[in-house]
C-alpha cells in the first residue's frame, strides 16, 4: 500500500475554501460523466465498448438528479455557470432518447419533470 504522504499533489481542493460554484460544478460533471458512460457514450478502450457498459436504468436516475441539481442551483450560481450544465443536461437526455429502444414521449424523458420537453 502507498504511504498517502508520498502521493504527488492533488488536484483537489479543500472543500472549506470551495465555492457553491466550485462544488455544484463539481457535482455536476461528475454526473454527467456517469450519465454519458451509462448511454453508452464511453469511448472503446481496452476491449471494452462504450456500448458494453449502457446501462439505460441507471442513465435515467443519474440524468434526473442532474436536471434536479440544476434546476435548484442555477439561481443560485447564475446563468453564466449554470447555462453549460444545462447544455449538457440537455445533450444526455437527447442522448438518451436517442439510445432507447422505446423512446419516452416528450415530457416524460429522464428529468424532464424539472425542464420540460426536450426535443
């Protein structure tokens, strides 16, 4: 086990200096990593398909905590951090739309409860 003192310097920060900015952002890409990965919009590596680890289940809760979190914060953190959350939101759902079998109607797609239809 590597002694943790010999680890080189963390891009982290500490999260009593962060800003709700810094950490909703934070939150944020986090989910929409998850969100993209389980549309199967990982890139092929190592044998493994981006397509192998969809999981369209998963994609909707993580994709509707995104659009909740954004919903609630971006009054919060302004338009000019919120509007490229939401674009990206925006882009997984109709990701996810697009890798459904049996696509939702409009209004009833993965946190379109919190911002309407997307189409």
């Amino acid at each position: 086990m590597t002694d943790p003192t010999e680890l080189p310097d963390s891009p982290t920060i500490d999260i009593a200096e962060a800003t709700a900015v810094e950490i909703i952002g934070s939150a944020a890409i986090h989910l929409m990593s998850a969100a993209a990965v389980k549309c199967g919009l990982a890139p092929d590596e190592d044998g493994v398909r981006g397509e192998d680890l969809k999981d369209l289940a998963e994609a909707r809760k993580i994709i509707t905590a995104l659009a909740g979190l954004v919903t609630a914060g971006a009054p919060e953190i302004g338009d000019r951090h919120a509007r490229p959350i939401r674009d990206g939101l925006r882009s997984l759902q109709l990701a996810f739309r697009e890798a459904s079998p049996f696509p939702d109607a409009p209004g009833d797609g993965p946190g379109e409860k919190w911002t309407g239809p997307v189409s």
